[in-house]
C-alpha cells in the first residue's frame, strides 16, 4: 500500500510496497498479490519475506482488560531475495485466510471497530523489518450471512463488535480468540433481554452458532446469562430459517429463562427449527455454557449485503458505544501498535 524504506540498509537502501490484487475476501479463501522490492543505490540480500495476518484483541487480566495486534497467521513466502541495485523485484504470494478470521465489512462498509490486516516483515541479516498494514475487508461466508440476515429481519440493532482472547466450551477452535458483536434485542424483547451476542466459528465443513442472552433482572427474577449452541454443515445453515429460529430462542430465555431447552438434554430442538438434519443443538445453560477459561463469553458479528443487516449496523452505529461509524480507518484501529501478542494455530 505504501512504499517503504527498509531501514536496516540505511540511506540508499531498497523499498518495499506489498500491493494485494484485491482487499476483499471471505474465510477459507486466499489473498493474492506482491511485494514489490525496489532496489536501492547498492546490492541487497533478504533473507525472508514473512507475511501475516492481525487483528486487534482484547485480553482480561484480573480486573483489567487491554488490547494489542495479534498475530495469528504467518508464512514465509519467499527465502534468500536477491536485489539488485535500482532493480524492482516482485514477489507474488498466495496468502490463506483462516476459516476462523474475524469478519470485518458489512453491507459494503466495514464493519465498527473490526479491522484484519496483511503485515509485511523482511528479515534481514536475522533481524526483522516490520512494514506497513495492508488492511483486508473478510466478508462473511454464505452461511454466515443466512444468520446475520434473520439478525436485521427481526429488528435487532447493532451496539458493537470485538474480538476476545479465549476458548468457547464445547467447540474446536484453531485460534486462540473468537470475535464477538453485540445487538440490542427487538422491541418486543427489550424488557426481559438487555442484549444479545453472536459469534460464530467456521472450519471447513461446519459452523457453530452461539448466542447468549443478557437477561434484566426484576422483581421477582434476577438476571443472568442464557445460552445457544448450534452446530450444522454449511449447506444446512443456509437453508435454516433462521429468523424463526432465534425469535423462538429469544422468546423461550424471554418468558421462561432457558436457552435450548433449559440445558436438559440434546438433539433437535424447536428453537431452531427442530427439523432433522439442520444440526444438533447443544444444550448451553447452567454449568457448561459459551464460557472459556478466563471467563469470556461468546459473541461474533458479521455482515451483509442488503438492506437488513447492513441497515442495522448502519444505523446502530449512529450514537451508540461511543459513536462508532462505518469506514473507520485502519490505523484508529491499530493503534498503539506496540504490544504485539501472538495466537498460533494448533
């Protein structure tokens, strides 16, 4: 995106530009482009060319939380480059997103507060020479976008969206953190629900769904946490109705304070269409909830194009959680850039 000095040469020495061929892309798919090395008044020798992807994720500790650049993806590209001086050369690569990426463009903006970006790291003489973010729009996939429809059809409005550093119970992730967004409940359910989270993880072949209500507290009941856990391949997700199901969820935690059942066994259950062969969903209330070790709860976000979602971020965004708006740029975002944590893949 930008051209770049390599410092450790000095004046004189060669630039470096990492040019994608498109920032858009989707989980499970990859990203291609250069970097584009322009050499300098002297010969160079790079020993790598690194590429990752990062995010930004917020960890707690104790009492306290903060946030820093992840890295969670990262591969050498190319070894031992040769620059030769006032030459360019141009390394093409083929970077994969992680099914597990965090989506950040809704309904044709970015979605607030999300942001995944390329970094481009040359290591020279064994040291390296951390360039610039390339920031990358990660849409949601088919199945993904069948759920954050049924979210705008319902009337729910979006209050914001994070990612958090965690485990969720019960479900295989390969990253160390799970994107969470946040919406404020329909009307109709605005007293008994203070909010609802979304998250989703994605592998090859399946996604899980968790939902989790905040319940209000009133005079005769105390609030608390329900739970949802959904499972189906991605073919079967797309063709669930999802509207009804998560208006039948929200209207079981509403009246009676249970989520799937109130967590009594497992199979198919009415909230999500109780029909064979759209998964199974997973009982979530009580001890074994969205919960991981630190105490995160589940949550993820996503987008869409159209008027449902879209719209509901759009307007979600105006005047809430500090006024987040659409199109926030990357480096808001990344900024304080310097406490870079790393989430490997296991």
């Amino acid at each position: 995106m930008f051209k770049r000095m390599l410092g450790a040469f000095g004046v004189g020495g060669p630039s470096v530009d990492t040019v994608l061929d498109s920032p858009h892309a989707a989980p499970g798919q990859v990203v291609t482009g250069q970097v584009r090395i322009q050499g300098g008044s002297s010969d160079a020798e790079i020993g790598q060319v690194v590429l990752s992807l990062v995010t930004r994720v917020e960890v707690e500790h104790g009492d306290h939380e903060y946030g820093g650049v992840s890295e969670f993806f990262r591969v050498v590209v190319q070894q031992g480059v040769r620059v030769p001086a006032g030459q360019l050369v141009a390394v093409p690569f083929q970077l994969p997103i992680p099914w597990e990426t965090p989506i950040t463009a809704v309904g044709g903006g970015q979605l607030p507060g999300m942001t995944v970006g390329v970094r481009t790291e040359l290591v020279i003489a064994g040291a390296p020479d951390k360039g610039d973010l390339d920031p990358v729009l990660v849409h949601p996939l088919p199945s993904q976008d069948a759920v954050l429809n049924a979210f705008g059809q319902l009337g729910f409005s979006f209050r914001s969206a994070d990612v958090e550093a965690g485990r969720l119970h019960g479900v295989p992730q390969e990253l160390g953190f799970y994107q969470e967004i946040e919406f404020f409940p329909p009307a109709q359910f605005a007293g008994a629900v203070s909010q609802v989270e979304l998250t989703f993880v994605a592998n090859p072949h399946e996604l899980y769904v968790i939902l989790e209500a905040d319940k209000r507290g009133g005079m005769f009941s105390s609030g608390g946490d329900a739970f949802g856990h959904f499972r189906a391949s991605h073919q079967e997700a797309q063709g669930t109705d999802w509207a009804s199901a998560i208006n039948g969820w929200l209207a079981q935690v509403a009246q009676r304070g249970h989520a799937f059942g109130g967590g009594h066994g497992g199979g198919y259950n009415p909230a999500f269409g109780g029909q064979p062969g759209y998964g199974h969903a997973q009982p979530g209330y009580g001890g074994h909830h969205g919960y991981d070790q630190h105490g995160h709860h589940g949550g993820h976000h996503g987008h869409r194009s159209g008027p449902g979602i879209g719209g509901m971020v759009a307007a979600g965004a105006a005047g809430v959680v500090g006024g987040m708006v659409l199109g926030e740029v990357v480096e808001e975002v990344f900024e304080d850039d310097g406490g870079d944590f790393a989430f490997g893949e296991e």
